[in-house]
C-alpha cells in the first residue's frame, strides 16, 4: 500500500498556508463549489440540530425517499430500499469497492482518490485512457484488450467506473460513448460505478444531452451522488447511492456498519429537504451553474489565448489544459513552477493517472467567486459575472501567469523538450 495525503487537500492546505504567510496565490487547486449555503438549508440544519441518535445504517427513511423521487424526476424510478446514505460520496465510493470486491477500470485521468481508495481495499486500477474529448469514461474500444489481459495475469476485475461530467475534465462522454461502455460491462460482467455528483451541473443542460449508464442497464449500474458540489455543502459530508440489487445493498450496509455507522443526523433532515427540490433551491442550482459556466468558459479563453490546449467545458467547474511545448520535464515541475514563479496553483496531472511527463494540470475555477459571503452573492446575482472587479482582477492575473509561463518558449531550454506519445493503456 503507497497511499499518501490526497493531492487535492495536500495542494489546498499548502496554499492556503502560502496565503496566510502574505503570499498572493490564485488558487486553482481546489474542487470546492465556492458558493454560500443557501439560508433554507441551514434553517433545516439547525431545526433538526436536536436529532443526536445514530438512526439507521442505510440513512434516515426521509432521506431515502427524497433520493429516490430525485431519481424518479430524472427517469429512474427508484426504490427508497435500495438507496444507501453515507457520510460524503467519497465514503460511499470506497465502501463500494469493499462490497463489490476485485479490481476496477479506471478512465485515464481521473479524479485522484479513485485509485486511492482501490490500494487501500487492496484492489488494483486498471487506467485506460479516456477519448479525446470525452473525458471520465474509458475508451470502450480499449477496455476490453485491458480486462481480458489483467484477467489473463489472474487478476480479478469485477468493476468500471465512470464520472459523469468529468473531474478533472470538465467534459461529459457523449450518448453514444455511454452507451457503448455499457454493452462492454455485459459482456465483461462488470458492475459499473457511475459518479454523477456533478450532473447537475452540466452548463447546458437544454443541449448538452446526459445519459447515465442506469438508464440503460440498471441491473448493474451504481449511481453515487450527493450534494457538495450543486449546493455547496461539502464540509457537511452527504452523500446517496442507488443500488442495483439488494445483495449489493446488503454487502454495502455491512462496510457501512463498521465504518461510519450512520450519516450525520441533522444533515440528513436538510439533505432530504434539499432532494425534494424546493423551487428555491432549484433557482440556486440554476445561478451556481450559469456562474460555473461563465467563469469556465472565461478561463478557458485564456488558456486557448496563451496557446494551451484544452477541451471547452461543458460541466462542473475543471479544466484540464495541455502546456504542450513548455520545457519542464515533468507535470509536477510545471505545477511547482506556476506556484512559485507565478502565484497560481493547479493540481499536477500525474495524481490523476496521467503520464507525468505530460504537460497536463488540472484547473478548478470555483474559488474565483470572491472571498466573502457578500462577493459570492453578488457573482451569483451578476448579469455578467466576469465584470465584477474582484473576478476580473484574478482572471487578469491568470492571463498575466501565462503570458509569463508562455514566454519561456523563447528562453533557452534547460533540460529539453519531450515529445509526448499518446498515453498508453497501463494497469
């Protein structure tokens, strides 16, 4: 077992740190929604504040109801008895692969506690690189040649996951890309791992069209959700999961029983309100992901503009620009580079999976918001965000760090330049 500090908290508490030193750092490192809870949940938070009893291991019956007329309004119907709490989707996510057993099929990349949490089970990922454009699902066209030759090694592999949109991405795999790693999961039999936590969050969701792999084969399909990242609660730790069978569902409860015993009480009441879908929470997803959006796609010109490559966002709040042609020999040497030497931190593309001598970082735009409750308010009312003074002034100071990063093209080279093959299937 090689398990260290997450990555992303490593890098948050790092910059945080530099932060508190005097230092000015553009924080891009950090997956959180950056967004003030709304009063109606913490009203909910503080109502049930009196509720102090453990409650049941598969979360409180309101809870589970919600989560399942959630899914319901989405064309799942959903029993209440296969959805199982936990406290975070994380939690939920590495008790899975307790109860599901052997090892996983990863997309390459990925978010970086997914092969995390399979060392700690004592599991192994398999990494196949995602298409292009579409990240968060391994290529279905190479997931096969990788199972049956891991399966060939003797090695086990009951499961595949998906992120649908993508972290670190920022992209969502398209219908036909679904659907094609789901006739893989039958005739591999794999249960497959659907984190959707950012569903809700797709820019534009009129167009942009989402298909989960329950809608097409929900006798193996777990979906994982929760509600950090549309309502920006992710410090309450809640998370929900649909079951496709009750032995899957029993073997979870057990993992779950000598864990974390039970979710948060008083979280569960809010959580239940907030997945019922009272109109006004559904206006504030609506505002946070118009705000996700436009800021996205703000930094994404930015990078295009210094000469990155990177795919537009279509979800949540990432990127992932390619600094092709920089002369760093590694991901990590750019990240420690732009921190350093720029004030900008990202998050060095190697703890995804990726090959880490490819020039690749992911970037989280959800910490330009502001940095007070007020500031994030009023990013969210803005009829154009990006001309508030205080998003401005970072989106000015990306641009000003890349300009400088993009300037070294014209140094002389002090170690050298790679030349980068396609990321190979690896496992």
């Amino acid at each position: 077992m090689n398990v260290t500090l997450s990555a992303t908290l490593a890098a948050n508490e790092e910059i945080e740190r530099r932060r508190r030193a005097g230092e000015r750092v553009l924080h891009l490192a950090f997956g959180e929604a950056g967004l003030p809870v709304h009063p109606a949940l913490r009203e909910r938070l503080i109502a049930a504040s009196e509720h102090n009893g453990y409650g049941p291991v598969a979360g409180a019956g309101a809870l589970r109801e919600a989560a399942a007329g959630y899914w319901h309004r989405r064309g799942l119907p959903t029993d209440p008895e296969l959805v199982v709490c936990g406290p975070g989707s994380k939690a939920l996510l590495y008790g899975l692969l307790l109860a599901i057993g052997g090892d996983i099929v990863l997309p390459m990349p990925s978010w970086v506690s997914y092969a995390a949490q399979a060392d700690l089970v004592g599991a192994r990922a398999l990494f196949v690189p995602a298409p292009p454009g579409e990240g968060g699902v391994p290529d279905p066209e190479h997931v096969v040649s990788a199972v049956l030759r891991a399966r060939s090694r003797g090695r086990e592999v009951r499961s595949l996951l998906v992120t649908l949109p993508d972290n670190p991405s920022g992209t969502l795999a398209s219908a036909n890309t679904v659907r094609r790693i789901v006739e893989v999961a039958r005739e591999l039999d794999l249960t497959i791992i659907s984190d959707e936590i950012y569903r809700d969050l797709v820019h534009d969701p009129g167009t942009t069209g989402f298909l989960s792999p329950a809608d097409l084969a929900p006798e193996r399909t777990v979906i994982t959700s929760g509600l950090s990242k549309s309502l920006a609660i992710g410090g309450w730790r809640i998370g929900v999961s649909r079951l496709p069978s009750i032995g899957l569902r029993d073997r979870l409860l057990a993992v779950a029983s000598e864990i974390w015993s039970s979710p948060a009480a008083p979280v569960q009441q809010a959580a239940a309100y907030a997945f019922t879908e009272p109109a006004e929470l559904v206006r504030r997803i609506d505002e946070s992901r118009r705000l996700h959006g436009t800021v996205a796609r703000a930094v994404h010109k930015r990078f295009v503009l210094a000469g990155a490559r990177v795919d537009a966002p279509q979800g949540g709040f990432y990127l992932y620009p390619h600094f092709a042609g920089l002369d760093f020999a590694t991901s990590a040497d750019l990240a420690a580079h732009l921190l350093d030497e720029h004030g900008v931190g990202v998050l060095a593309g190697h703890v995804f999976g990726d090959d880490p001598r490819a020039l690749r970082a992911r970037v989280a735009t959800s910490l330009l918001y502001g940095e007070t409750t007020e500031q994030r308010l009023a990013a969210l009312s803005a009829p154009d965000p990006l001309e508030l003074p205080w998003i401005s002034a970072s989106l000015d100071h990306l641009s000003e760090a890349l300009t400088g990063l993009y300037a070294m093209r014209r140094a002389p080279l002090r170690h050298g330049r790679v030349r980068l093959a396609p990321a190979p299937v690896t496992g």
